[in-house]
C-alpha cells in the first residue's frame, strides 16, 4: 500500500498495545505520514506538516 500523503510505498508497521488493544498503525518512512487502514478505508492519524523558511 502506498502512503495517502505522499504515494511512497516505504513504510513500516507500528505496533501499538493499550489495555490488550492493537491495530495495525502504519507510519511512511519517506515523509512521517501516520495511519491505518481498515476494511480498506484509510484513516490518517497524524500528517506532518513541513516548515518553510523564509528567503533572507
């Protein structure tokens, strides 16, 4: 599966435990982009926001 942010398909699979719970979390490698897919629906978790620098 490719990343919904930025379509790389390096990723690798987070494996989150809480009180016996876990879901399969997957984080892209290439741009920090985080999120699981479930029954085919994507949900993203976390989408890094990149910073620009302002020209001197």
């Amino acid at each position: 599966m490719n990343c919904p942010t930025c379509n790389h398909h390096n990723h690798n699979e987070v494996d989150l435990h809480s009180d016996g719970f876990a879901e399969g979390i997957i984080e892209c490698s290439d741009c920090g982009t985080i999120w699981t897919n479930k029954l085919g629906q994507v949900n993203v978790i976390n989408k890094p926001v990149q910073l620009q620098t302002a020209a001197a």
